[in-house]
C-alpha cells in the first residue's frame, strides 16, 4: 500500500507502472490484479470478470466482454476506472505518488455516485452483509421480500443446519439407532420369505416417512 492505498507496480513495454491493484469491476474483497493478463493496446484483464482496463489512464476498454447478460444488466458507467499512479526510479528505490489519476475524477453520468474511492475500501474478505464496496455489483447482497409484505420487514434467513441444531444428540442417537434396526429386520424378514415385493415396497414407504417427517421437523423450526 502507499498512503493507504492498494498498488501494483508492473513491468510492462520495457516500462515501469503503478496502477491500482485490484478491479473495480470485481471487488475490494477480491486478489485484484496480482495474477491478471495483459493485452497488446495496454490493458489489463480483470481476472474475475474479464473488464479490460487500461494502464495508461485507468479508463474502460472492455466491459464484460464475455459475458452479454452482466453487460446489459449492469452499465458500464456503474463501474469507476481505475487509478493510475506517476512512478520514478531513483537508483534502487521506487517513488509512487500517491495521489493518482483520480484525485479530480466525477462520475460521468448521473446513474450513480456512490463510488468508493481507492484507499477508502473496507478490509473485509467479502461475504453476506460485510462488504460496504461501492464499485461492485457483486458487493451487497439484496434482502429478499414476499410479494405483498412491507418492504421494510426483509425476510429472515433461516440457518442453513436449522434441522440439525434443533435437535438434541440422544435424539439424533436414538433415532438413529431406531430406523437401523426397523431398516436391517424389516429387510432381513423380506429375504426370509424371498419377498423381493414387499422388500421395494418396505423400502419405498420407509424413505417417504423419514422425509415427511425431516421436512416437516425442519419447516417447523425454520417458523420459531
């Protein structure tokens, strides 16, 4: 970093850079640029999403050219440039300043304002309502709502081992315990008498009771 903000320095044409070092078009919580390509006109590839920025001034060259459906949904103008850094070689030390490209930059269009600005990024890894990124479609992640509920009741979202934590371990155990010698006699007897019938059918109804009863256990503790 330099002054807070993230660079990347890159060798590219026989010529030392310094831009920003992770995509708008991906993230603040995301690698960046660390492993990304370049192409011959001076730009670079945004890994996640294939954005070509250019090392020259920062600017758009390419949005989302592999993906038509993200393009139409998401214009360009969403996503801010990157930004560029002046650098000098002074013997064996690197001077960056830190002041960049975008230090008079306004949004060229009025769809959106909200940039986050480089150095102003969170440091969180990213995740369900932990990333505050401004430049990424990908950043916050929507509240759901029922169609005629109030907008401002957002639905909650039940845990994703709702079922499981919901039960106690001896319940697990003796449930568990129960089924195994219903399935093992019930099947051992079918065999017995050389029932294959009754074995399929045994088997059928055995699976339909266990998810009932599953499904219905853990609609009910999603509801409390």
């Amino acid at each position: 970093d330099v002054d807070g903000k993230p660079v990347l320095l890159l060798w590219y044409r026989s010529e030392l850079r310094a831009i920003e070092a992770r995509s708008t078009a991906e993230g603040y919580y995301t690698e960046g640029f660390m492993n990304a390509k370049f192409t011959q006109d001076y730009g670079i590839i945004c890994p996640m999403t294939e954005t070509v920025f250019s090392i020259k001034d920062g600017s758009i060259m390419e949005w989302y050219p592999t993906n038509p459906v993200l393009r139409k949904l998401t214009p360009q103008e969403t996503c801010r440039p990157i930004e560029i850094y002046d650098v000098q070689v002074s013997g064996d030390s690197v001077y960056v300043d830190p002041t960049g490209s975008l230090k008079d930059w306004e949004p060229p269009s009025g769809i959106r304002a909200d940039f986050t600005m480089p150095g102003e990024g969170p440091s969180s890894k990213g995740g369900a309502d932990t990333s505050v990124e401004g430049n990424n479609v990908y950043g916050i992640e929507p509240k759901m709502y029922l169609q005629g509920t109030d907008v401002g009741t957002p639905l909650e979202e039940a845990p994703e081992a709702a079922f499981v934590s919901g039960l106690s371990p001896a319940t697990i155990i003796v449930g568990t315990i129960g089924i195994g010698i219903v399935s093992v006699a019930g099947t051992g007897l079918c065999l017995y008498y050389e029932n294959f019938i009754a074995l399929g059918v045994f088997w059928a109804v055995g699976i339909s009771v266990v998810g009932y009863f599953a499904q219905k256990y853990n609609f009910s503790s999603g509801n409390q």
